[in-house]
C-alpha cells in the first residue's frame, strides 16, 4: 500500500469523522475569534460567539463570507498568524478585481502537499511512477500542489510549468511520463500536437490529473482516447489552498472531499439554506486544519452536488460532483441561464474538438450570442454546402438545449488561439458597455 494512502484517515467511519470535525471547527472559531478582526465583528453582527459552536451541527450558525471580502482584506486583513510564521503566499490572477493573496505557514504547506499525494495516489500513482507537471508555478497554486504532492509520493517529479510545447513532449518521450498534470484544455491540446508529430506510439501516460477550469464528461472521454490515460478530476481554489481539496479515485462518480482539513456544504445561493444530499446549490467550504489563512463559511460560487453515497474504492469521504457551472460567471443570455459546459457537451457530441469560443454581444438593446468553432482537418476540406449544413446542425443542436438561438461559425482548424493555462472560453463584450 501506498504511503499516502491512508485508510485510517481516507476510509475512517462517519462518525469519525464528524468528531475530527467537530473538534477542530471549534478551535478555528476560537482561532479567528483571538485573530482576525474581520472574523469577530462579523460574528458579533449575528450573534455569535465562540461558545456558540460546539460541533460541526452549529456551522450553520456562523456568517458566510465571498471574495469580495478577501479583496476588501488585501493583503494582511484576514491573516490568523504572525507573519513571520508564513513561509508562502499564493495568488489568484486579479482578473476581476484585487488580487487575492493567500498566506501559508509550514504546516499548511505540508498538509496542502498531502492533500495533493492522495489525490495523485488516487490516480494509480507511485513512487515507480514519472509526474509530469505542466500547470504553471509561481503564484498560481496549480504547479506547486502536485509538485508537493508527487514529492510526497515519491515520484521522479518533472516541473515542467506551462508552455513550451516541443520542450513539454520531448521530455514526455525521453523521460517516460506516466502521470500528467495540466489543465484538460492543454492536455487536449497537448494530445492534438503529439498527434500531429506521430509520437503517440512513444507516450508512456497511463493517467492525468486535470483541474483549474470547467471540463465536459465528453472532453475527458476525448482525451482519454487520444492519450490513451485514464483522466481524472482534482478541485481547489486559491482561497482555500489550492488543488487537493477534492479529487477523484477510480469509481470516477464525484471527487471526495479531504474531509479531516474541509467541511463541505451545498447552500441555496438566494437564501443561504443549507440543503441536503443530492440537491444542486453552491459549494461553501470551510478550513478546520489551516493555520495562516483560515476560511471560514466560504462561497466559491461553484454549483455542485454533495453525496455520502458508499464508494467502491473503500473511502468515506463525502463526494462533490463536478462544477455544474458557476453562479457568478453564467451567462444570461436574452434572460436565459448559459453556461459554457452546455455549449461544450453539444460540440463534443457532434463530433467536434474542444476548440471554440463563445462571444456574447449587444446590438440595438439586443443580446446575441455567437460560437466559434474550429472545423476538424476532415471537415476543412467541405464544399461551403456542407459547411452551410454543419452550421444549421450545430444551431439547431444549440437551440435544443440551450432554447435561444446562438449563431455558429465554422473557423479553420488551429485558427482559436490556443491555451496553455486557462481556455478563454468567453469573450462577453457587453462588459465593455459598463461603467
């Protein structure tokens, strides 16, 4: 067995793991309470104090907090530790606003390292084993998790960051990678490029682990079969810690939460209420082990599904599905809710690559909404007959599901820029219009 499968921990009984909760919930309460003036005064605002909460039955009795409030505490606001006990900050990109830096003392990053291993053994991962890790480092936490992680197992660890194809699949050859670590839209990208070099007879992966943005069931089956890898989905986010905080084993049915550092909620995102198993709301995470940056109540926005149902692989951790889409970040369209993965699942299903872009824009008080989609070398050489025909069978395909009309345009492959960290998946210029 491997050493950071840990059954004691990952396979614990529920009621185990409602006490390492409980336990542990109440000293981060008091935690923040002695620490973080942000934390004190929201509790005093509803009432609470630290006697308050006596077990993970009483966390509904605590504030939520967003983003918002880590932006309005930048840089030190929310910090639970002296600085001079943090080793390591990691930040998010600041694209929609003030960056939000989270801080890391040893400890965190060791716990954060072993939320990674399991994760990577979950995959199938070994100290035999070869880990390939092309998320990008720096202050983005998708490369320093797995490259902590697979140090923890043991792997040959390959630090590859992003970018840098040729160099990427020359050291996939002559090193033998055999767990690759990347954004699914770069492992798409990445299997297309060994394709088009006829070296995928040298590959040697036997799994990835692909996180960091939204992927369709169709796009893994995709990549699995070009890359001939088992893939799996791992989840985190800055705030919390990073990638880790979920990820899945072999049954492949959801990713399991590391319950003994994350307690998991599903809220309804209008009221707050939390809801029960199987009900779709948005993800609320709460940090019981982290020491500099502990989050308490925490909404991502992600929309998921929670399940305690028995998993095959022995572990009782509670399951979260995949992101269904984000409340912040869906699309409405003509007072339609859109998201991305919809307009994925549909091109995947009709034979398309996971190469498009979808531009929302308002003309004459009107939203529209247009996806472009590269054509596969097959489809290049169409008459523009067929290609007339393909785009009405993606609109019509779109209007199924999606119930408005989104105007579809075939480009030549390789004509969408590609990605090698996040897919800009969305350009919305009707945020060019706001003030």
């Amino acid at each position: 067995m491997e050493r950071y499968y840990q059954p004691e921990i990952e396979c614990a009984s529920r009621e185990q793991i409602r006490q390492w909760q409980s336990e542990r919930l109440v000293k981060q309460v008091r935690n923040v309470w002695d620490h973080v003036a942000m934390y004190r005064e929201r509790m005093q605002e509803a009432g609470v104090t630290p006697e308050d909460i006596r077990s993970v039955d009483d966390l509904h009795k605590l504030p939520f907090i967003t983003k918002d409030d880590l932006r309005d505490q930048y840089p030190y606001g929310l910090l639970a530790r002296p600085l001079s006990d943090c080793v390591r900050i990691q930040s998010t990109s600041g694209t929609t606003g003030r960056r939000v830096v989270a801080f890391y003392t040893q400890n965190d990053v060791d716990l954060w390292d072993e939320c990674c291993a399991r994760a990577i053994v979950a995959a199938g991962g070994t100290r035999e084993d070869v880990c390939h890790v092309c998320y990008g480092y720096g202050l983005f936490t998708g490369g320093p998790g797995l490259n902590g992680g697979s140090h923890k197992v043991g792997c040959l660890t390959l630090p590859m960051s992003s970018g840098n194809t040729e160099r990427q699949i020359q050291f996939m050859v002559d090193l033998g990678s055999t767990i690759l670590c990347c954004t699914p839209s770069y492992a798409a990208y990445l299997a297309e490029s060994i394709y088009e070099r006829g070296l995928e007879k040298q590959i040697k992966l036997k799994a990835g682990i692909f996180g960091a943005e939204a992927w369709t069931q169709e796009m893994r089956r995709d990549i699995e079969k070009k890359l001939g890898i088992k893939a799996y989905d791992i989840y985190g986010l800055t705030e919390i810690s990073g990638p880790g905080v979920s990820f899945e084993c072999s049954e492949q049915t959801g990713m399991h939460v590391n319950e003994d550092h994350f307690i998991a909620e599903v809220i309804n995102p209008k009221t707050g209420e939390v809801l029960p198993d199987g009900e779709k709301g948005e993800l609320v995470f709460t940090c019981i082990t982290k020491e500099a940056f502990p989050l308490l109540r925490y909404r991502t926005r992600d929309i998921c599904v929670l399940s305690h149902e028995k998993c095959s692989c022995g572990r009782t951790h509670v399951k979260m599905s995949k992101p269904l889409g984000r409340s912040d970040d869906m699309l409405i369209v003509k007072g339609v809710n859109v998201f991305p993965s919809q307009i994925e699942t549909v091109l995947m299903n009709l034979g398309y690559p996971a190469n498009y872009q979808i531009i929302v824009d308002r003309v004459n008080n009107s939203d529209t909404i247009e996806v472009q989609v590269e054509m596969t070398p097959e489809m290049f050489s169409d008459s523009l007959s067929q290609v007339s025909g393909r785009e009405k069978e993606l609109t019509d395909a779109l209007k199924a599901m999606l119930g408005i009309y989104a105007k579809v345009k075939l480009v030549n492959p390789r004509t969408i820029t590609r990605s090698e960290g996040k897919a800009v998946r969305v350009i919305d210029k009707r945020n060019l219009y706001q003030g």
